[in-house]
C-alpha cells in the first residue's frame, strides 16, 4: 500500500510539472479557452489538496511505520487457528525416545494426535530439543 501512495504521489507532482512547464512555454490554459478557467482553478486546488493530504499522512504514519505498525493490522486472509492440543501431543511421542527421525514420528502419528496434514505435524517438532538416548 505503501508503494500505491508513493507511486501516485510522483504521479501527481509530475503531472503538475508537466502543468507548470506548460504553462511556462505557452502561457496559461485559461487564456486561450474560457471554459477552461473553472476546470484549471478546481484542477489546481484537487492537486493541492492531495499534496497537502500525502505530506501530512507522511509525517504521521511514517515514524510508525518504521517502528512495524503494520504488525496491528489483522492479516487479510483468514489464518486457520493452531491446535494447541495436537502439537503438545505429538512434542511427547517425539520426547518419549521412540523414534531416532522427527520424519517417521511425523509419519506414524500425525492422524492420531489431530493433525490433518503432515507438514503441520512437523512443524510442531521445529526446534524440539532430540528425546534423550534410550
């Protein structure tokens, strides 16, 4: 979203510099059309407007920003909830000493401690310290 805002604010001061340039070379629009007067003033003032609107919404969202306040925005897919239960189940067959390979005890009990994929299963065991020598 960040890069949307910053794209359209260089959008925009190009496009008045393009105005400007214009403006400079040819004088002004409205001299040479009359109905154009109206449409350049409210031109002019929408582009003001959004420059003012960016150049304040920099300022107070940018410190926070760099500080992760995208961190408090709830993702926008829906993240399925962890079942506790089954990763504390499958960390004490893993800690039991049974299986020498965290892969075969994913294998042999991932169905019945409640996992319904085995990838989840293993992620349970990230990191769990080996089941000591039996």
């Amino acid at each position: 979203m960040m890069n949307l805002v910053i794209r359209q604010h260089q959008t925009i001061k190009k496009a008045v510099q393009v105005i400007l340039a214009y403006e400079a070379q040819h004088g002004s629009v409205s001299n040479v059309c009359p109905a154009q007067q109206g449409i350049d003033t409210e031109f002019k003032q929408e582009m003001k407007l959004t420059m003012d609107l960016y150049y304040h919404w920099m300022r107070k969202l940018s410190p926070s920003m760099r500080q992760g306040f995208l961190s408090e925005f709830t993702p926008l897919l829906h993240a399925k909830p962890r079942n506790d239960a089954a990763w504390a189940a499958i960390r004490e067959l893993w800690a039991s000493g049974k299986w020498k390979n965290r892969d075969t005890c994913v294998r042999a009990c991932y169905k019945q401690v409640g996992f319904s994929n085995m990838a989840e299963a293993r992620l349970a065991l990230v990191r769990q310290p080996s089941p000591p020598s039996v």
